[in-house]
C-alpha cells in the first residue's frame, strides 16, 4: 500500500518558499473590489456547539463544550453560537458556563421565535445575543409549526422587541429562505428592520440553493434591510447559513459574501444536520484566495488541524480523505507533469500555500505517473547524483517497476539506490528483492516493450520536442 | 456511542412516501429555463480512471480498472477517461483492454498536446477520441512546458489535424484556464474551434475558480466557439473540470452548465490529484435538485453507492462521513423540530429524496435535541401507545438522561418500554439500569429543576402557544 501522508512517509517534502503572497496579484481573475462585497471582511458565526450538536455522532459534554468554545476563541472566530438553553437543562447550564468563560468571542444562542425560549435565553449572564429563527416556507408553515405569516411577523417583532429590551443583540432568521416566497420574506424582512433588529439571516436549511441563487437573493435583499443605520450601505448585516446537502455550501458562502453578506456560519468539519453546514476550514480555503492579507491577519491558520482533530476525535469521525487543507493528500501531487512544475514554483498546481497552515507539501513519486523531475529530486534528496540521462533511465526502471505492482516509499528509494550502484560503481545488483517469477517475466516484457519503443521512436522523430517519458497526465 | 447509521442501527426508519416528484414544482426558486443553461441535458466525463489514478492513494490493476469501468458504463455515464498511454506501457495494455470491452459508454484517453502521445493513443483499436490537453497560464509555460503561445497554437492545430484525421473525436482543453490570460484564451479556442475540434474545455486545475468566475468564463467563450455546427447554440461542446481545493468543484460545475457548459468531468469520490475533482455523486446530489427526471431518466441512481464502495476499497480509504448522499448521516435527522417535520412529510428538510438512490431517512431520538414527535413515532414502532400528555413526559424523561450521559438505542428504548410499564401497569420499575451515584444524583437535581421549570411556567403562561419540550434548535 503506498501511504503518502502529511508526516512524509511516502514523498519529496517540497519546498515551502513559493512567494504566496504575490499569488493573488499574479490572477487575472481574482476577486474584483466591487462596493458589494464583503469577501475581504466577513466575519464568522462558529456554530459546531449549535449546529455541530444535531449531527448524528454528537454528544458534547460540558467539558468538551468548553475545550471547543475556548480553541474556536483562540482561532480568531467573531462568534460562537450555543444550542438553545431551552433544549435541556444540561444546555442551559452549558451555556451559563461558557458565558462565563470570559472569551474574546461573542456568546450567541440559537433560539425558537417564541417568547418562552426568549425569556429563558436573556436570563443567561454574559450572553451577548440571541440568534433567532422561524420557518417561513409553505413546506414549514404547513408542515411544522403551522403558523401563518400574520403571526411570524406578530411574534417576530414581540420576541425582537423584548431580546433588545434586555440590552441583547438579535439576529432575525427565516428557515428555508430559499423555498420562502419572495414577498413573504421581504415584507418580513422589512418588518423586523423597521424595529430595529442588529442582524438580518437567510438559512438554506435543506441544502437546496444555488450559487447564483444565492447572490440573487442577499443582493435583493440589500434594497430591503437597513440594519445597523450608520454603517456603510454594503456592511448592513447579513448572516448566511448553508447546509450542504448539494455539496455547495461553501460555494453559496462566497457567493453570499460577493453579494454583500457580512457573516457567515460555520462548523469544525462541517458537522451537523444530515451532511451538515459551511466547514470551518473550507470557508478559509475559500476565503484566503479571496482575501489572503484580511484571513491571515484574523484568523489563527495554523491551529485549525488541530481544532479539527479535537472535534473529529469527541464526535468519533475520520477526517475525510479529501478535507479542505487538512485532508491527508490535499498538497501531494503525484501525476509526473505536476512533479515537474511544483518543484520549480508551487504555485504552478497550488492556489494554496500549506505553510500558511503549518502544513507542507509533497511530491508523490513512488508510481507509474511519476516522472523524472519527481525522481531526480528524490534522488538529490538521498544524495545520489547522476547525469540527466541516468535520471530518465531511473524513471524508466520505476515506472516499469511500479506498472507491475504497487511501489511502497521504500521500494522505490531501493531501486533508485540500486541502479545507482549499477550505474556508478558499475554493479549488477537487481534493482528490487523479492519479485516472483511472474513478476519478473511481466518486466522483461514490459523492458521489452519499452526498448523497441524507444528503438521506433529514435527511428521516426529525430528531433526529441518532449520527453515520453514524462507524459503522465495531469490538468 | 451513539452510532446511527444507514443500516437503521439507531433511528425511527421514516417513511419514504413523499411525494418528492411534487418538490421542483413546489419551488420557487427552482431552476428558471433558460436559453443557456444545460442543467437538463449535461453530459458525464467519468475520470476515475485517469484523474482518479492521480489520487495519492491509487494503484489500479487491470482487473480493477475493468471493474470500475464496467460499474461506470452501468451506472450511465457517457464517457469514460483512461490515463494516457504514454504514461506507461501497462497504462497502453489497459487502454486497449477497456477499449475491446465493448461498453455503451466512448471512451476516451487523456493526453498531452504532443503528436508522440497522439500517435501512439490514435493506433488503439477502439478507442473514441483523445482528450487532449495543454498549460496556458503563464505559471505553466514558465514553470512547467516553458513554451509560448504561438507554439501551443501550432502544435494544438497539428495535433487536432492529426487526431482527426485518424477519425477520432478530439477535445482541446487549456490547462489552469482560471489563470491563464483571457485574451490567450480565447484567441487559441478561436483558432481550434476554425479547424473543427469537437469539444472545448476549460479545466480549474489548481482549485481556484469561483462560482460566478466560471460562469462568466463560460458564457464568454459561448461567443468565440462554435463547435459541431448544426447544434443550437447552446449545445456548443464544452467540457469542464474543476478541481476542489477550496470546496467550490460541485458548485462549479452546476454554474459551467448553467452558462451552456455540456460535459463535466467527474470521478467517483471525487478523487484525483491533491483533494480531487467534482466527485460523481455530489455531482448527482446537485443536479437531481437541477432536473430530476433527466438524472432519474439517465443514471442508475440506485448503484451509486456499490460503485463508491467498489472505488473506495480499491484506493483504501473510507466513504467520508459527510459524503454526499451516501455519508452515514446524509440523510438522518436529529433536532426535535427537525424529526417532528419530517415525520409529516419528508420534503420539509430533505431536498433530496433518499429513496430515489436506493436508502433510508433515519429519524435520530436518542439525545437531549429529541422532540415529542420522535418519542412518539418510536413508541408506535415499539407497539406501545400512550397518551400526547404521556409522550411528552416520557420524552421529557430520555432528555434528562441524554443530558446525564450519551444514550444508545438500546438505552433508549428501554426507556420509553419501562415508562410505558410504569404508566400504563402501574409498575415503578427504574427507567435505566446501572446508573452510578454520581449520575442519580444528577438526575434528580435535574428533574427538580424541570419541576420548578414546570410549576413556574405554568404561572406566568396559562396559555401554551408552544411546547418548551420540543425547543431543540434546527436551521
């Protein structure tokens, strides 16, 4: 099996020195600084002790809620948003603990727009405000609470007037935004910023909308809302959450922002409701394209593998194989064309720089993709030299070797030893132990079949315009 | 543990009933028709075998690479995409195996922008057309090939001659098209398009592209190509490949078709270079949404599942639990208002409607966000029925555990059966077995605080507009 890993067990540790910071100038098509969008100063409404505990695994107990609430506050998140004190007593106190905790990040619960959670959530000390929720679609309205708008909005602007009476922050949502007829959720929408509400939130709570939709929406309700009155008109404050059902979540968040929203909810891994929300790391690997300078200044990068391996580990989850910056092979590069171009300047094949997340790259050679430039630098690496030729002949012998079984770190650094021994000091020692003997009948064929190709090729094109070579895939 | 998980092992196994062919009507903001958009005739490039076999992890036999290929050509798609020939001589002898397979899907083989690798991919019997492929960003022809614009255009115009000269189909797709100069761009399609390439595509190489991006890049390049004559207008081929660095490939994708893209390029799992591209099923989850009967009409929904499995294990990694459709928790649902909606009717909070791939909803009751109606439809299971008011207390009664310690099923429902024992036989038999002092003791401070709770609300509020019980949160 090969394992390529982050702790190099199977690759080239590259090099870390690609100039990231000139990235975004070099993109002619980065984000356009346009008056709408707020993709260069967003905030972040943390939600894995909201959101995260309706995932399916979840069962925090108060010294976990603790661990998390405390590194989601030493990461840089603007809020973390608890689970309503009226779900349980246990939530309640909870959430009495961590408002007590005295942490830089504001303390949000997430409540019913209903009077008795209201009451019982402003009695909390420490709290900072309350994010509050009602479904505003048909599918909701019929199938759910069963209220009509008439009295979302009578209850709305009861709950939101009292919460403020309180000296809280509220934030007014509806659920299901994107299945809610439009005049519906303008009107109330409207309704709630006449009185004064601090945050306006759409919810996309079945996962259903599209990128475009999503722009569409938050800028059409820009020329509704405006909350915060004295702020600049594309700061009006606009909270987004997006489950990921459709697998865009993160995609809406940018797009949300592009539009002019301001804050955006997250989870560590996404967790939650059925395929959950916006991760937390994929909102910054998205957001750093947009904005390196603003994501890096705010946020602390390097600690979020560890924030995740904290969550992953109390939820009982594997971080997912292909997760945004943390999963195992997101900055291993195998095919031999993307060898070749990292090794001169990782920004070839990376628009992100994994040392600005404590992380490091590596170059896979230990297949049949695999090319010379992957194993020269490997080579140089255990410091065997030879001259370019011998390089490709080297290749040639493991990518042979490797079309004939699978090629462990280790089996590949013996064959590259191995042949330099042959070639340097003149031995004939066989470049790999251990084949059967149809394993060692499959290379003579293979060797075969490579030397008359090489023989025809020299016959038909004299002039070499590429290396065969070299010509694994790769876009 | 709490372990709910496809296979029903702790949850209410809901009623798939709903009328979910009813939903995109139901919609409002469902997917307007328009001149451009190809939401509803898109086209599968399936890469698992060329993409995917960059995937860090990835070493395919012939007999794998048959039986995926297979699965493929099963399940619906449209093409499948092998690694190059070049790449090795194992990679050549696999190509011509898949290629005297017989499938209904074309296949097709991905190679550089070289005539050596066209050569030699055109002399395989069967095979449907080259995908070929070249850098254009400036990073690329300086890091990577180092050549200029006017050589890729004549060697792109050789290559294209040459391919079809040997009557095969011949795409021309840049390479980090995000990056690359608009004006290169669209000047080389321009020139490919004149001398008649059947396909064009872009490829979001390194993970960059926004959503909005590709729309845009797409729709422009509606303008300058002209392929395949004699289709409407928005039926020019262009093939698209996003890769998922910053969480954006299935978002992407759904925006490229959008803006008249015809094919995508996906692999099972997404996997391939770095975190991979547009992954088959998310692909399905986001489409689905777009135009259920196309994708009904199209894929066998039903066999996702088996051919992730089949690739997972191939490649040894785990079906992230977050996986779209397939992810152990995509479909179960946890908060009380949450399960109580679904218990109505299933569309409320799934957009996606779990029957049509061939699995469960799974309602989640054993935890402190549980609400009334999940207690209740447990019980009918169970066969034990019970007053609302008696649902309710016993609901009460699993909170107060959950809140004490993580609850399984099992627990669970020894709950609910020793309740019902004790309302309905008079019997006073303890709720859970083997709970420690400590946990007790726990326990019935937290039922004295739901007492006086009770007793206090019941003053302030004589009339019950909502149940506190049922609060657990849900967006």
């Amino acid at each position: 099996m090969v394992t390529t890993n982050g702790n190099g067990a199977n690759g080239v540790n590259g090099t870390n020195g690609a100039s990231a910071a000139e990235r975004p100038s070099q993109n002619p098509y980065a984000t356009v600084d346009n008056f709408l969008s707020n993709v260069g100063r967003f905030k972040i409404i943390e939600s894995t002790l909201r959101e995260g505990e309706q995932f399916a695994n979840s069962f925090f107990d108060t010294e976990t809620k603790i661990k998390i609430a405390q590194a989601l506050d030493d990461f840089g998140v603007d809020y973390i948003e608890l689970t309503s004190p009226a779900a349980s007593e246990q939530s309640r106190l909870d959430c009495e603990k961590i408002c007590a905790l005295g942490l830089k990040a504001k303390i949000l619960t997430h409540v019913r727009c209903h009077m008795d959670d209201a009451r019982m959530a402003c009695a909390i000390p420490g709290l900072s405000g309350l994010d509050i929720v009602i479904g505003t679609s048909s599918h909701l309205r019929e199938h759910s609470h069963g209220k009509d708008m008439d009295h979302i909005r009578r209850t709305a602007v009861e709950v939101i007037n009292y919460v403020k009476s309180q000296g809280l922050e509220v934030r007014f949502s509806s659920e299901d935004s994107f299945r809610s007829n439009l005049v519906d959720l303008l009107t109330i929408y409207h309704e709630v910023d006449k009185i004064g509400v601090n945050r306006v939130g759409i919810a996309d709570t079945v996962g259903c909308a599209s990128p475009r939709q999503v722009y569409d929406l938050v800028r059409t309700l820009r020329g509704v809302v405006s909350c915060d009155i004295g702020k600049t008109y594309s700061l009006q404050p606009k909270q987004c959450h997006f489950h990921d059902d459709t697998g865009c979540a993160t995609a809406n968040a940018f797009c949300a922002l592009e539009a002019g929203a301001t804050h955006i909810d997250t989870s560590v891994l996404g967790i939650g409701e059925r395929n959950g929300i916006t991760p937390l790391g994929g909102l910054m690997a998205r957001m750093i394209v947009g904005d390196r300078d603003y994501v890096k200044s705010k946020y602390k990068l390097e600690k979020l593998k560890d924030i995740e391996n904290l969550v992953a580990s109390a939820v009982e989850i594997n971080v997912p194989f292909n997760n945004p910056i943390t999963g195992f092979c997101a900055f291993t590069h195998k095919a031999g064309i993307h060898a070749k171009a990292i090794l001169n300047n990782p920004s070839t094949y990376e628009i992100l720089n994994p040392s600005d997340f404590g992380l490091s790259r590596y170059v896979h050679f230990a297949s049949r993709l695999t090319g010379w430039n992957a194993i020269k630098s490997r080579c140089e690496q255990l410091g065997l030299h030879m001259s370019d030729i011998e390089y490709k002949q080297c290749t040639a012998k493991v990518k042979a070797l490797a079309d004939i079984r699978k090629l462990t770190l280790d089996d590949t650094d013996a064959i590259i030893r191995n042949f330099h021994k042959n070639v340097t000091a003149g031995a004939d020692v066989p470049l790999v132990e251990g084949l059967t003997q149809g394993e060692k009948r499959l290379l003579e064929e293979e060797e075969a079949v490579l030397d008359q190709a090489a023989n025809k090729k020299a016959k038909l094109d004299s002039v070499a315009a590429g290396l065969p070579i070299d010509a694994a895939n790769g876009v």
